[in-house]
C-alpha cells in the first residue's frame, strides 16, 4: 500500500489472540460480553477435600465452556469478536474447533464491525442464530508500516456499507492536514447528493460575484453604493489569500482576474500550479454551489448583525468612587 491507502470493510490495528490468521468465507458472530466461564455476584467458598474433587471443579468448568463453544461452531461460525475480555478456557476451545478469534476494546468500534459484517451483538455467550450472524470474504492480516492490520474485507460481490481510509504520514500536523482533506471531501460527496450543481473554483465565484455587485452599486444612488461597494470588495479575500498561501503576488492576481471577468470570462481563477489566472473550467477545478450559497447567506448574516448595533456600553468596575492617587480620605 501506498502513503494513503483505502481498504474494503474494516480495518482493525491489532492481531487475533489466537493460532489461526487468515479466514475465508467468514462467518462472524460478535459479543458484547466476555467469553469466559460465568462467575457468581457475590463472593464465596468453596471447600475442596481432596485431589479428585479438585479435578472434578476444574473438568466440570472445562467441560461447560467447551460443549458453549461446540455449539457456537456447530451454528457455523468460524470468526468471533468479543467487546470484552476472553479467557484462556475459551481461547484453547476455540483454537481446537478452528475459530478465529477477535477482541475489540471499543464499544464504538464493535458497531462499525457489526454495521460492516451485517451482524448483531450478543449480549449472551451462546450460539447465534442466523440472523444475528454476519459474514464477509476474508479475514486476513497485512502489515501497515510497521503495525500489523486485522482486515475484514467484505468484498465486491457482497457490497461494504463501510469502508476504511488508512492515512499515513510522517508527522502529525500532516495527518491532521490530511484527516481535513478527507473529511472535507466526504462531505462535498455526502452534499452532491442534495444538490449536485457546481461553480469555477479557484476564487473565480468569488470574483464574479463581486464584479456584479461593483456594477450593481454603482447605479445605485445615495449612500446605499458604498456600502454595496465595499461588500464587493470583502469577495475579494478568497483569491487574496489564494494568492498569498501560493507565494503570488496578490494585488496583481486581484487585477488580472477583474480583467478576465470584464471580458466575460465568468471562469476565470487562480492557477496555483502555473502561478497565473487561467479558466478553471478547463483545468477541472470546482467549487459545490451549496457550500458557496450558505458560505455567502452566513457572511451576509454576520454583516448585518453588526450594522444593527446601535451602541456599545463599556461595563466598569463595581464598587463606587476610587479613592484619589495620593491615599487619604478624600475630604476635611
């Protein structure tokens, strides 16, 4: 895999507890409690006279764990993900009737399992039926840098309703940077859904819109055409700040792009890459319409809260007159 690598189903950072690490056709019964021999609410004793008795306790414990972990391979499940703890009885169990085991610390985590694979938790150790059952392709683990990954990979013949993006880097302000990019793009994808129509990015919208109301307010008369002016000119700070994270120079980036829009070229925005303006519907680069319109209604908003500010009072001190400087009473 790659810096940035995107893996079908779930992707767990741990390894299975037991012998067996790889499993096919998968059939996959999650727990939510631990699967360890049952233990008593309160405390107590127990009086053991000699050795046979002793053997007794123990084989009886043994024996009820394994006829549990029977049934639960005769259901047909050869995967099991437990939330909580698994004990050495049952981890030996399972390893003799061939079933992967699996442990999760998370509660959150054991959802996205359940959600990936189709299955229930069971907040019961007992045989699941198969509806509460789930199943995926493979079970298997890669080495991801220097971790070992557990990969539940759904496949493309059953369809994942999850699906894992491993980001990689070599620092965590790259991650981070990273995290953004990605949670930015989902959500661009998850907002296409609504409305899928699109504008020039590159801060093209951004100067269209201003070149429009420049015209607009100059045949408005009276006052009212500065103050349309000057919300004109706030458009300008997306390709300003374009410009200057781009190393451009801004005021010339702003010149150039007011020219383009004058000659009617509506698409014209910042090439970052080319270090000029240039049509950025050819060059592919999009800005989603909803994010501009609700970006555009919320400055809108803001302005106007502040123009509704008639005055401001200056809250001070509690506590009455302060005493002069030079100390004293104040008075004969």
């Amino acid at each position: 895999p790659g810096a940035t690598d995107m893996g079908r189903g779930m992707v767990l950072p741990r390894e299975p507890l037991g012998v067996l690490q790889r499993m096919d056709g998968a059939k996959i019964a999650v727990y939510g409690c631990p699967i360890d021999s049952t233990a008593t609410e309160t405390k107590g004793t127990v009086l053991i006279k000699s050795a046979e008795e002793l053997m007794n306790y123990t084989k009886s414990e043994e024996a009820q764990m394994e006829a549990t972990i029977k049934s639960i391979a005769d259901a047909g499940v050869n995967v099991v993900i437990c939330g909580q703890t698994i004990g050495e009885i049952a981890m030996h169990f399972l390893n003799r009737f061939g079933i992967l085991a699996l442990k999760t610390p998370s509660k959150f985590e054991l959802r996205r399992i359940c959600r990936t694979v189709g299955a229930n938790a069971l907040v019961r150790l007992e045989a699941p039926s198969a509806e509460d059952m789930g199943s995926c392709e493979t079970v298997y683990i890669r080495e991801i840098g220097s971790t070992k990954c557990t990969i539940l990979d759904r496949g493309d013949a059953i369809g994942s309703k999850v699906t894992t993006i491993v980001v990689r880097g070599s620092t965590g302000n790259i991650l981070d940077d990273l995290e953004r990019t990605i949670e930015d793009g989902v959500s661009v994808v998850k907002a296409m859904c609504t409305d899928a129509r699109f504008v020039a990015g590159g801060g093209a919208c951004e100067m269209a819109v201003a070149d429009a109301l420049h015209k607009f307010g100059a045949q408005q008369p009276g006052l009212d055409q500065y103050a349309i002016t000057k919300f004109a000119e706030s458009m300008e700070v997306v390709p300003r700040t374009l410009s200057d994270n781009a190393g451009l120079d801004a005021t010339n980036m702003i010149a150039n792009l007011y020219a383009g829009q004058n000659e009617g070229k509506r698409a014209t925005g910042i090439d970052i890459e080319a270090g000029e303006v240039g049509d950025m519907a050819k060059k592919g680069v999009y800005d989603l319409l909803a994010t501009k319109l609700q970006a555009f209604k919320l400055a809108s908003d803001a302005a106007i809260t502040v123009l509704r500010v008639d005055q401001i009072i200056m809250a001070k001190q509690a506590g009455g007159a302060k005493p002069p400087p030079g100390g004293g009473g104040g008075g004969d």
